[in-house]
C-alpha cells in the first residue's frame, strides 16, 4: 500500500496500530482533553484535540448531555481513525 497520506485507520490496518493503542489514545482525550500531540504508536502521535475541533459531527456528541459514555468513545475513536498521519 503506498499512499501519500495515511490515516490513523490505514495504519491500523497495517496493525501499525493496535486496538490497545487506539482504545487508550480515545481514554486518555476523554479523561483529560488537552490540546497537543500524544504518543499513539511507536513513531505515531496525534493531536486528539485538533482532530476533535475539526470534527463538528463529533463536537456535538460531546457537547450533548444526553451522550452515553459508549456514543462518546465511539465518536472519538472514528474521528482519529479518520484523521490523516504526519
């Protein structure tokens, strides 16, 4: 597979990325949603925050009261799957 630019999902894929990773990347925003790049995998990291922010579908989610902790994992863990790797 050669793609000029990967997302987080390719690399899982790729099992680049494990669901262990993923799962602790979407725990560690939701815990504490600090702006900045955090440690995926090994030679990966991510900016949750930015990937959030440009997510309006995702914002919403959040922003619901009504959101259950499944709907919110859920939308986090789709977004950084989505989010191009740089």
């Amino acid at each position: 597979m050669m793609l000029d630019t990967y997302t987080v999902q390719d690399l899982y894929i790729l099992k680049r990325i494990t669901d262990e990773q993923l799962d602790a990347a979407v725990t560690d925003f939701l815990n504490d949603p600090k702006p900045g790049p955090r440690p995926l995998a090994e030679g990966v990291a991510i900016d949750v925050c930015a990937i959030m922010a440009a997510d309006p579908h995702a914002q919403g989610i959040l922003a619901a009261r009504h959101s259950s902790e499944a709907e919110m994992h859920a939308v986090v863990k789709t977004a950084i799957l989505l989010a191009p790797v740089e």
